[in-house]
C-alpha cells in the first residue's frame, strides 16, 4: 500500500500509525464496526449529543458513553423487541473498532455474535487509558504495547 485510502473515521488507527499493528484483515473488521456504530447511532439533532456540536462528538466514543452508563442511544425503535438487536448490532461494532487490531474479533467471530441469540458483553473502553502516554493490548498471553516520549522544547 503506497498511501492510506478510504472514508475518514472508517479507517483503522494502525493504517496511519504502525503503533497500533500491522494493517491486515483487522483493519477491514475496524470498519465493518465503524459502519454498524453509523447504522444504529444516526445522529440528526443537536439534542440528541446533550447540546453539542454534533460535529465535535466522536460518536463511537457518545455511544460507549450511552451504553456504560445504560442510557438510551436516542434512536427511534418501532417495538420494544428491537431494543434487544439495536443492542447487539452497537456492542458488536464497539468490539471491532478496539485501537489495536489483536484486540479486534475476526469477521467470523463477528457474525457469530450477531447470528447468536445472546448480547455480546462489553469491549474494554478503546476511548481511555490508564496511563496517558502508555497503552498495552493483551492477546494470547502476549503484552504489545507502545509507549510516546515526551520531548521538551528546549
């Protein structure tokens, strides 16, 4: 690949920054989730983003907010029944746009939890970390990490 291409916001993190891993396969799951958080977050009012620009929120982070604190995502459900899919449909995209693609579920894997009669649990929170210049992923017993130095000015 000779230069990124693609929509902005649907590509995945490490197709700008190798911090994040090698682009592979992951980076295609990382918009598939992209895409099912756009189908079941459609914002349309500014209310909708508790009065802010919706042009400042970055909305897979609004929706894991909404979710982690049980809130309603503010989209229209015609029954009651749909909650259930609306909920699996958003948790299964938070879970295939984790920052590091180890962390990613295979498109397989994808389908299974939405073919599945079960909710998927919660992904870890991709928006925050515990240490601001440090962020690790665990695969398989494997730690990758990557860590930013602080360069001074002077």
């Amino acid at each position: 690949m000779t230069a990124p291409r693609g929509t902005t916001g649907y590509i995945a993190p490490e197709v700008f920054s190798r911090n994040f891993g090698n682009v592979s396969y992951k980076s295609d799951v990382y918009s598939f989730g992209m895409l099912l958080l756009e189908m079941v977050g459609g914002l349309k009012k500014k209310n909708d983003v508790g009065g802010q620009d919706k042009s400042q929120v970055y909305l897979p982070e609004w929706i894991y907010n909404k979710l982690e604190h049980e809130e309603e995502i503010a989209i229209q459900i015609e029954k009651e029944s749909d909650n259930k899919i609306v909920r699996k449909l958003t948790i299964s995209g938070l879970r295939c746009i984790q920052w590091y693609p180890v962390e990613r579920p295979s498109m397989k894997v994808v389908i299974q939890m939405l073919e599945s009669e079960e909710i998927p649990s919660m992904p870890r929170n991709p928006f925050t970390s515990t240490n601001g210049t440090q962020n690790a992923a665990t695969s398989r017993g494997r730690i990758f990490s990557s860590e930013l130095e602080i360069i001074s000015e002077s």
